[in-house]
C-alpha cells in the first residue's frame, strides 16, 4: 500500500477539509483520499473501475488520476458526507454517479 502525504487543502465552508493523505490497496483495486470533519477522519473510497470510466486512470498508475481529478473527487466526497451517506464501516464510496 502507497501512503502520501501532503499540506492540508483548503478548508471548506462546510468543515471539511482534505489533508493530502491518500493511499492505494492493490488486492482491493481502490484508492483511499483522508477527509476531516470536527477532527474525525473519515476515508473516501473510489475503486479503479471508476477511475479507469470517469479518468481514463490505468493499471499502472492509478494515483496519477487522484491526483489530477483531486478537486472533483473531492466535491463527491463533500456531498456524501454532507448527506450522510456513509458506509457500515463509517467511510463514504463514491461510484460513478456520484462524479
């Protein structure tokens, strides 16, 4: 598993905030991008499927396409948390209509 880190992104006017923590599972084929609200972290999930429709990510390299369609993972990840559409285990999973 790859771990990155990075300076805190931007607050938003929500609570939210995105500290550039992130981090790919291989045997899951889903990259994980840190949330933070009220100092509770909470992880946002989007599998390689949807990075490979909505990006063009590829096998190799999928973090490549984190990276640069960071905001608009982020936004997805905003309204989920927003409308309280967590998983059983407390993260959100953005699919393919959420983007």
């Amino acid at each position: 598993m790859q771990l990155t880190r990075h300076e805190t992104a931007t607050p938003k006017k929500t609570g939210i905030t995105f500290p550039r923590l992130e981090c790919w599972n291989a045997i899951a084929k889903v990259a994980t991008v840190a949330a933070e609200l009220d100092k509770k972290r909470i992880l946002c999930r989007i599998s390689l499927d949807i990075l490979i429709e909505k990006f063009g990510a590829t096998d190799e390299d999928p973090m490549q396409s984190v990276a640069q369609h960071r905001i608009a993972i982020q936004e997805a990840a905003c309204r989920l948390i927003e409308s309280n559409t967590f998983e059983e285990d407390g993260s959100v999973l953005i699919r393919s209509t959420d983007l």
